[in-house]
C-alpha cells in the first residue's frame, strides 16, 4: 500500500467524483490535490495531510489514522447566489457522502471516516465562498 494520507485522498476523491449529488454541484474534473485557490470554481481541493500509525490491530493489520483538510472553493458568478452558500450547500453533500462509510484502497480499507471540523472564513474577494472540511479516517491494510 501507498502512504495512508495518499491511499485516502484516492478513495475519498473516488467517493466524491462518483456521488451524484456532489457532481451536481462540482466538475469530477474539479476535485484534485492541491494548496492554491482555483481559476476554475466551485472546487475540492484535498491539502494538509496527516498520518498517525497506530501499530497493528488484533487481526495483525497495520492500522493508521489519516486526516486532511477539504477545502471548498465557489465563485458567484450570476450574483444571484453567494459564494458562501455554494460552499456550504457542497460541504453538505461531502459530509453525506463520508460520514459513517467504508471506503474501498487497495490492500486495505478506511473505516471511521467522518468530517470532524468544518469552517467558512470570509475571503477578501466578495465574490469567493471559501469552506474547509477536515476530515479523518482509521486505515486498515495487510503487511
């Protein structure tokens, strides 16, 4: 298996880009790994990985737990509707889409994966909605 934080991204991406609820709102093509603010909104972009290893469980799996930042970009464009309430209207729908789901990696699987934090700070362009996500999962492989 790859490192936790990357095996993650990968199925939580997957989740993401295959729930149609969230293709509703955001391009597939649109949710990615990055640290920049996007040219293209709205947006997922996954950043800020973490990795604690925990060892092995009682059926000899390694066991790690990973943890990262969604964070959410949407742009008013009609100026009908704020940025902001893009962004929550996505967090809802990625919180639907992980909250208490086993999630498929090679190898292995993620199991306990939960949004545990969200927040909305304003940008200083108006036009911005801006949301992140952390998001934290138990990864079970095999050695």
């Amino acid at each position: 298996m790859i490192e936790p934080t990357l095996a993650l991204q990968t199925a939580i991406r997957n989740r993401l880009a295959g729930s149609p609820n969230i293709a509703a709102l955001v391009d597939p093509e649109n949710i990615r790994a990055g640290s920049s603010r996007p040219d293209d909104t709205p947006c997922i972009i996954m950043s800020n990985a973490s990795t604690s290893l925990h060892g092995h469980d009682y059926r000899a799996q390694r066991c790690a737990w990973a943890s990262f930042d969604l964070h959410i970009w949407a742009m008013d464009r009609e100026a009908e509707v704020n940025g902001e309430d893009i962004v929550k209207e996505i967090a809802f729908a990625i919180t639907q889409a992980l909250d208490k789901h086993s999630l498929q990696i090679d190898g292995g699987y993620v199991d306990h994966c939960r949004v545990t934090h969200s927040a909305f700070p304003r940008d200083p362009q108006p036009t911005f909605g801006h949301g992140i996500l952390s998001v934290e999962a138990l990864i079970r492989w095999i050695v």
